[in-house]
C-alpha cells in the first residue's frame, strides 16, 4: 500500500494548484521527449506515456475524490488509453494512498462526535483497501468482524470543480469529442454526487440484496444504520479474493465457469428484472472465494435506467432488427445515435457505422452459450473502440452521438465482457428478457 496521506486539499486554490502542478509536470515529460526524439528518431512514446502517467496519478492520487475517480473509470478502457496509463491508473480501484490515522479519527469525531475506538470494540487504524471516494478499515462489533468504509474530506463539495479541471487534460491528452464530453460530464457528476451519499448507496444495495436472496452463490454484506452516516458506512467484511489473486490461485475451468456464470445472472437480472444496475463493475468489487461464490460490494454507483432508453437500447440485442432499416433507423434516433438535422448522406454513414458496433457487441446475445476467453473477440471490441476515438466524422460531429443514459450501461456492459474475458468464463446466455 502506498504513503498515506495526512493532508487533501479541500479549497478550489488547494487544488487548482496541484492540477497546474501537474500540467508543468507533463509539460516537462514532454518537452524531454522532444529533445530525445531530436536525438533518435525511431524513439516510441512509451516512457513518455510511463512518466505522464505516474505523474497524473501521483498528484491525483492525492486530490482523491472525482479527479481520481476519472481515472479509475479511464483504466478499464483499454480502447481509450495507453498500457502505462491503464496499469497505473488501475491502482486508483483499490491500492491508492490511504488517508492517515489522525484524519480517519477526524472524520468520526465529526460524524459520530467520538472516535471510532468508542463506537466499535476493536478498530484497524490502518485502512486495509484505499480507492477514489474513500477506504475501508477492519473493526468488531456484535461479535463480527466488519468493514467501515470513510469518505474522504471534501469529496463531494470538489466534484463539479474538480471535473471542470480534468476536462482540458482529457481533451488534450486523449483525443476525445468535446462534445461528447460535455455531455456526459452532467452524468458522471450526478453519479460521482450519489457515489459521496452513504446513506443513498446503503438503500441501493438494500434493495438489490433484497431482490437476490432466492439466488445461490452470490452473497452481500449486510448494512448498520446506526454506526453509518452520509459519510461512513459500516458493514459485514466479506471473505474472498478479488480477481487477480483469485487466478493467481489456478481455479478449474469449471469454478471459472462458475463465477463468470453469477456475474452475467447479476448483470443480467438487475438490468432487465430491476431496471437498474450496479454500473461499477471493477475488480475491486468482486469478491471471489475458492468454492466460486461471488461477493458484491460497493453500490455508491448505481445506475436507474429509465424506460425511454431500456425498450429501444435493448431491442437492438435481436440484431435482425438491423435489417429493417426504417425501423432501426427510429431506434438510433430515439437513442440520439442519429439526429434529425443530419443530412441524408450522414444519416446513411453513422447508420452503418453504428450497425458496425452494435452487431459487434451484441454478438454474445445471438448464441445460447459464449466463450469469453476468446481473444480475438476482445480484440475487435477494443480496435473497434480506437476506431471510434479517431473517427474525424464522430470527433467533428454537430452533435453528441449517443444518450447520456447510455454512458454507464455501455460502460457496464464493457467491464462485465473485460471481467469474464480475464476470469476464461464460457457463459450460458439467457435469450428470454423481461
């Protein structure tokens, strides 16, 4: 685990200026590159990328909050970014610099008014996993041993500031469409505001528990309003291994099988049962044990999904819709993929250019069983995505292509195939849908 952290910035100054520290940083990073290139032509960006990269991560590492947040978000896209970007940023999912013990007692004494060696009999002052929004630390109490999870200092008062800050960095750096930018951004504030409100991630997975309790081999912590506020939450520890020490122990094919088989079920029933989902589907929030039984954490993220976007976005999983081309054409416009001041000539281009993609990622659906293991596969998603990222006619466009509501179940439905692919899962794929 890295250093921790006695002290975040809280004001917009405090960290207006780390962001500006860290745009001199790969100022430099860059400029260096440049004289090395002058010096050797045939010189790659991959340092360049390595120390942009641990610079980045370094000063957000210490903001926390929403600027570390995004690129938590950015590591599981690996059509979007450089390998040194998504090996770093990856750390942010559960190995970032935890806050100090001073801090953590400050937090409870402002929550509770006493210090979290009152409330609980036994408490780790030492957190045992740090992330974006906040960290967890093991205690005791009613004889069980339990996960206390607190929020950082002034996470949710920094988001919209701190958003603002990395829009520019993100542009610059990776290339993205302003305007699909700024469309989402209104998303991902609503998501990372809800992500700082405890009290709102408990009635979340409340809820979602309550609805997989005739499920086998998928288990949940249960919740303690009384030793939880807006910002900390108190719940059982779950037992497991998150993914990468859970294959480092050389599961069968068959527990494999297993484990990605509940995490479809999850996905699946949440989005067509429930009409919502746990739309954060890292590694840091499965929890695996060796019998294959499957742990699920963190509902800060939730996605509702409103029925304007369900029936049309789903519709599309029976891809001989396609082929209707009237037909289909009105579900791309419902779902803002086309607009109607597009000239006819462009409607044409993003209808195929969007059929491309949704026959791509709908291919799972048109088989009863899928293997996930397949690379090639994975291949063609993320060569579709960089395609994407660098199409003049998407990154020049008029308009947003795409509704905001599709940011987190796309995202979603990525980390679910990129989870499965890792795990080797082959999946029985349920074609009858609510």
């Amino acid at each position: 685990m890295m250093k921790e952290n006695s002290y975040i910035p809280v004001s917009k100054v405090a960290r207006a200026s780390k962001f500006v520290g860290t745009g001199f940083k790969v100022g430099s990073n860059y400029l260096k590159y440049s004289i090395k290139k002058i010096a050797n032509p045939d010189l790659d960006k991959e340092q360049l990328h390595e120390d942009n990269a641990k610079d980045i991560y370094e000063s957000l590492a210490i903001l926390k909050g929403s600027a570390l947040k995004v690129t938590q978000m950015l590591s599981m896209d690996r059509g979007l970014l450089p390998r040194a970007y998504r090996d770093t940023f990856a750390m942010a999912q559960y190995s970032a610099p935890p806050l100090s013990g001073p801090l953590v007692v400050k937090t409870f004494q402002s929550e509770f008014g006493q210090s979290p060696s009152v409330l609980f009999d036994a408490f780790d002052i030492k957190a045992s996993y740090a992330a974006s929004i906040g960290q967890v630390h093991i205690a005791q109490k009613y004889g069980k041993k339990l996960a206390v999870k607190i929020q950082y200092p002034g996470v949710a008062n920094s988001i919209h500031a701190d958003l603002k800050m990395v829009k520019p960095i993100a542009l610059a750096m990776f290339s993205l469409n302003e305007k699909d930018v700024d469309r989402y951004m209104k998303e991902v504030e609503c998501k990372l505001l809800e992500e700082t409100n405890y009290e709102q991630e408990m009635q979340y997975a409340n809820q979602i528990t309550n609805a997989f309790k005739d499920f086998n081999g998928i288990v949940f912590p249960n919740y303690y309003p009384e030793l939880s506020t807006q910002k900390i939450l108190t719940m059982d520890w779950l037992n497991g291994m998150h993914l990468r020490d859970f294959l480092e122990s050389n599961p069968s094919q068959e527990i494999k099988n297993l484990v990605g088989q509940r995490l479809w079920d999850f996905y699946e029933y949440q989005i067509h049962e429930m009409r919502m989902v746990h739309a954060d589907p890292h590694p840091g929030n499965f929890l695996i044990q060796e019998d294959g039984t499957l742990g699920i954490i963190d509902f800060g993220c939730v996605k509702v999904i409103p029925d304007s976007f369900y029936l049309p976005y789903f519709t599309l999983l029976d891809t001989s819709v396609l082929k209707e081309k009237e037909k289909a054409m009105k579900i791309f416009e419902d779902l803002e993929f086309i607009h109607s001041t597009d000239s006819k000539q462009e409607k044409n281009e993003y209808f195929d250019l969007f059929t491309s993609m949704i026959e791509l990622l709908a291919r799972p659906f048109q088989s009863n069983q899928f293997d996930f293991a397949n690379s090639s596969y994975m291949n063609e998603i993320y060569q579709m995505a960089e395609e994407l990222k660098e199409n003049e006619k998407i990154r020049h466009s008029k308009h947003a292509r795409g509704s905001q509501h599709g940011l987190y179940i796309n995202r979603t439905y990525f980390g679910l195939y990129t989870l499965l692919h890792e795990l080797g899962s082959t999946i029985q794929i349920k074609k009858e849908l609510a």
